[in-house]
C-alpha cells in the first residue's frame, strides 16, 4: 500500500531564508544611488504597478488562490481535469460559395481542426436548401459548429433546428455558436442593424433567439465580441471592462424582458481578443472568468454553474504587420499559448499573411499547426491551469481584476454599456489609450519587430497594394447612437512610410545611407546598428562602411557609394574632433548626420550640422521629414 505521510524534510538547510528587507537593502546597493522607483518598478498601462520580483507573502489577502479548477469563481478554468480547447478556423462563406464553404470545411476538419466558423454576411441572404447543402456532412461527434450571421442569426437557429430534425439527430450534440451581438455591430457601425432598428428591437431579437435555441441546450447564441476594443488600441482592462459591460447590459435587458439569468448565462459567449504581452493576456482570461462568475452569482443563478464564462480567443490584427509577416507567426505563438494557458475554451489563429486583406492556403496552414503543436506535441491541453500558484501571474489577475472592476462601475455609473456609449465615454477611453500607442510605437517605447526596430533590410513590396491596408479608417460621421469604434493595425503608419519609399523605388534609384565609421570602436559600432535600424525602418538602402582613421579616408570611401545620406558613427568625444571637418567635404553631396546627441552638439549645429539621430529621436517624424527632404514624398 502507498504510504501517504507527507515528507517535511527541509532540501538545502544549509541556506537559511532571506526576508524581503534584506533582498531590498542588496538591490537598493547593487542600484549605486539610481531611483528604485524609476529603474526596476514598471507602470503598467493597465493603472497599476508591477515590482521586479514577487514572493509568497504577496499572494496574501488574495482570495481566489485556494480556488480549485472547475469549481466558482473559475479563475483556474472551467475544466476540472483538463485544459482542452477547440481549434477553429473561420470561412466567409460568401467568398467561396455554398458548395466551396462546404468542401473548405470537410477539409479543414481532416486537417486538425474541430470547430468550424461560418461568417454569412448580412448582404448574402441564404435559404434553408443551401444552408442544408453548406451543413452536408458536417456533423461529426466533438465537433463545433459556429455562424457569424449577424440579423440571419435568428433564422439560422431556425434551420439549425428544422435540420436536427429532418436527419434524426440529437439536439444535444450539436456543439457551437450562434454569433449574434447588437451591442458589438453597435460599437463597430455606431447604430443597431436594420433589422434591429432600435435597442428595443435588438433586445428583443435577442429574447427570441434564446427562446427559440432553448432545446439547443449546447448552442450558444449570444455572444459578447470585446475583441473589437483590444482591436481598436485598447488596454486589457478596457477589453475586460467594457465586456462585462456588454455583458451585463445583456443580463439586464433580458432579465427585465422574463428571463431567467440561468437561462440567459449559458447562451452567452465572449469573445477576446489576444495579444502577445503574454503573462497579461493568461492572466485576463483568469481574472475574466472570476469577475463574470461573481456578476452571475449576484443575479440570483440557482446554480453556480450558470457562472461558467465561455470564452472564445481570436489572436489580435492589431499587433500585425505587412512588412517581415513572418514575424507575425512568432507573434500568434506567443498569443496562442497564452490563450491556451489561460484556458480559452476555443481559439482561432489568425494566418500570417491576414494583414494583406485575404490569407493563403499556406497561411491558413501555419495557423492550424500553430495549435496543433501546442495541443499534441506540447500537450498544453493535458495541464489544468498551470499559472496557478506563480506569483508574478497570481497578482497580474488580481491587478487587472481589480482596475477592469473599477472601470466596469463607472460605466454602469453612466447608466450601463448603451448609455455610456452614447455618452462617448467607450470611445473617448479606447481612443486615448489607442493614440499612447501609436506614440510609443511612433517614439520606438513600443518596439513592433521588422517595422520599427530591426527592419529586415532586403525586403521591399515590389506589388502594388491598396492604399487602405497603411491608412487608419477613420471614424463614420454618419452615426445615430454614438461613434463607431475602428480597429486597425498599430503598425500601419511606419508601414506607410516604408511603403512610400518601395513605390518611389520603382521607378528612382532608392535612397542609399552610408554609415561612416571612424574612432571609438564599441561606440561606432554601436551606433552604426542603431543608425542601420533606424533608416531601415524607412526602407532605405543601408551601406555599412569599413572602420577608417582618417577623415579623408572616411569621405572617399563614402563618396563611391553615392550616398543620399552620411550618417557619421563615433563617440561623443570624437564628434567634437571629426564631425565639422566630415560635414565640410560632404555636405555639397549628401545629407550629413551624427548618430547620437553629443555634448559638442550646439558647437555643430552652429557650424551648419543640424542633423541628429538618437534614441529620444521621434522615428516616424524624423523619417517622414527625410523623405521630403530627399523629394520622396512632398
């Protein structure tokens, strides 16, 4: 018989335990003087603080840490043996037909994916003979089936029961989702649809759909897309804030209409999206799953199951690029295992390639196999909850659960998800954080890999692209409940810029950076990597000269490249010795610049050299401000 005693034996007693004090007074020492504060403490976009290292003690005072997977409040996952998830891939029914989005999905579903998601567009009305013929073979055991229909969503339900019918099948075994959200085509077109009319409407075909679905015990038919905000340069907290608001704007509505929240909870899904700030995103998910089960909880359940928050992720487009796509596989790894490791009860993997307004076969591909490895090499879904008990994650959940709370109810102090939208206090929050990161990204505090920091410099977009894919939508004007939110891609500006210079390339020879290297051997080094990335963000071509010890030497070396622009690359000190005399013999034939913001910079500039690069350098102004200089763009 196993013996069940616990071992106490104490492993390396021999190093007795170091209180937090005496590890504060060796970092406070080893800091030389420098702010504690400023150096190691990181102010979170999302409102609070995270500290360099955490430890037992601060899991204190936490109360979901004893929470067992499976059971309420669910921040550990629904699942109480496992962490399995679906694999889902989407297909716009529209583009390839009926037959096409019928043969596409028995396809894909032989290549790994169980959960299939069919977007029929509003402007593609469908019948119940080409809905049967889209369904043809589709049912198999363990496998979802989910529709982005918009206003047909209620029909759909319709066609879903009528065809369970008419091939014998249990109701019970159809696993899935119905993707109908007033609330979410109310944040992206700034009204109801036409055929919701008015919230009322939309409430009520809300009720409708509900009822009607009520025997498809496993469907799901409401959902709450929060994924428009992280879209739309939103933080976490808002993400998870404003989708509980949404959430709750169902609850209440609905409530108030006779039903049941035990009813309503179980129709509901919610949908995230997932970026690759990766202990954050796990720890949204947990802290997501906690707050909604409380919130159901407070609406009198009769059980609290009903407080399962079924949670379907989407890697985010907004971190996506068009230049370096690859890059963007990395990207959705990242993204992916962390929804995994949250516990999503589905995700789909957007394609590399998505940021070009369609996706390849290749793709598409990837994307499943991004999951697949996840699920059957890394066994991810065998693992329930394997966050628990780390204590950086543990107090992330409990940060963003407290600082979303706090933002859920000033919005419910406006009168709800509706009203505060109306308000414009959804947009105005979303917004402001949304113009933080395109001025990071602009300032390089917020490095997007291949576009604004470490450009792969060989690369060029020989084809002619539309326009939109580097222009920010703007927000409609024509709006009658409040402003649209428009997601979009952070990166879309700096890639405009590059863009701009690939076109002018077509046709001119492309502007060519010669890095002139002379002095300090660490320090031109380094700043010439720096310069290299800097000017390759713009698409430049990039000449890294060989080290040289004269003057002389350095500017004939230069002028056999024909450069458009010199940036010379030394120390501070050195500046002071060679800049003036480089800027002389050159400055008739190229631009001249210095890598760095010396001491000597006042003496230089009032010697005609104006030009400076550095890491508090605006990039995207600085490169615009090229680009007219060298009558790239006007």
């Amino acid at each position: 018989m196993a013996d069940n005693t616990m071992n106490t034996e104490k492993l390396f007693e021999e190093f007795p335990p170091v209180s937090t004090e005496k590890w504060e007074e060796v970092i406070k020492e080893d800091l030389k003087g420098a702010d504690y504060e400023k150096k190691l403490i990181w102010q979170t976009p999302e409102g609070f603080k995270v500290k360099p290292y955490y430890r037992a003690e601060d899991l204190e005072g936490i109360d979901f840490i004893k929470s067992m997977p499976g059971e309420f409040p669910f921040v550990r996952g629904n699942k109480p043996l496992d962490n399995t998830w679906f694999i889902r891939q989407d297909i716009n029914v529209k583009e390839t037909g009926i037959e096409g989005a019928n043969h596409k999905a028995l396809e894909i579903l032989q290549k790994g994916v169980d959960s299939v998601g069919f977007f029929i567009p509003d402007d593609m009305p469908i019948s119940y003979e080409d809905f049967a013929k889209l369904m043809q073979n589709i049912w198999v055991k363990g496998i979802e089936v989910n529709f982005r229909a918009g206003h047909q969503s209620q029909k759909i339900a319709e066609y879903l029961k009528m065809l369970m019918d008419q091939r014998n099948r249990d109701y019970e075994r159809l696993q899935g989702s119905l993707d109908f959200d007033p609330l979410g085509y109310l944040t992206l077109h700034g009204d109801f649809c036409s055929e919701c009319g008015d919230a009322e409407g939309a409430f009520r075909h809300a009720k409708e759909i509900i009822e009607k679905s009520k025997s498809l015990s496993n469907l799901r038919v409401l959902t709450v897309n929060a994924s428009a905000f992280g879209n739309s340069g939103a933080s976490i907290v808002q993400e998870l804030a404003f989708a509980l608001s949404m959430g709750v704007e169902y609850l209440t509505r609905l409530t108030d209409m006779g039903l049941s929240v035990s009813v309503i909870a179980p129709k509901m899904r919610f949908v995230f999206s997932v970026g690759s700030n990766y202990f954050f995103e796990i720890a949204k998910l947990r802290a997501a799953r906690m707050l909604w089960a409380h919130i159901i909880k407070s609406y009198g359940a009769a059980s609290e199951d009903a407080g399962r928050m079924n949670i379907h992720c989407v890697t985010s487009l907004y971190n996506k690029t068009l230049y370096d796509p690859y890059v963007n596989m990395l990207r959705t790894t990242t993204e992916a295992m962390a929804a995994t490791l949250g516990g999503t009860d589905s995700l789909e993997v957007l394609p590399f390639d998505i940021t070009y307004g369609h996706s390849s076969e290749f793709g598409e591909r990837m994307a499943r196999n991004q999951q697949l490895i996840l699920k059957e090499e890394s066994g991810f879904h065998k693992i329930v909850d394997p966050a628990a008990g780390s204590y950086y994650i543990e107090n992330l959940t409990e940060n963003i659960a407290r600082e979303a709370w706090n933002l859920f109810l000033k919005v419910e102090e406006k009168g709800g998800y509706l009203e505060a939208f109306r308000s414009g206090m959804i947009q105005d929050r979303v917004n402001e954080n949304a113009l933080k990161r395109e001025a990071a990204i602009a300032s390089r505090r917020e490095f997007v890999l291949g576009t604004n920091q470490y450009p792969n410099l060989t690369e060029e977009i020989k084809e002619v692209l539309d326009s939109s894919l580097f222009k920010k939508p703007e927000s409609s004007a024509n709006f009658k409940v409040g402003r649209p939110l428009v997601p979009y891609r952070g990166s879309m500006v700096m890639e405009a810029v590059r863009y701009k210079t690939d076109e002018y390339a077509r046709i001119n020879r492309r502007p060519v950076v010669y890095l002139l290297l002379i002095g300090n051997v660490a320090m031109r080094q380094a700043r010439a990597q720096f310069s290299g990335n800097f000017f390759g963000c713009a698409g430049f071509q990039i000449i890294t000269g060989q080290p040289v010890s004269s003057v002389e030497e350095g500017v004939n070396d230069a002028l056999k490249h024909q450069p458009d622009v010199v940036v010379i690359c030394s120390s501070d000190e050195e500046y002071a010795v060679y800049a003036k005399e480089i800027f002389e013999a050159l400055k008739d034939k190229a631009l001249v610049v210095v890598a760095g913001n010396p001491p000597c910079a006042d003496e230089l500039k009032a010697a005609g050299l104006t030009r400076f690069i550095h890491v508090r350098s605006n990039l995207l102004e600085t490169l615009i401000q090229y680009q007219k200089d060298l009558k790239i763009i006007a």
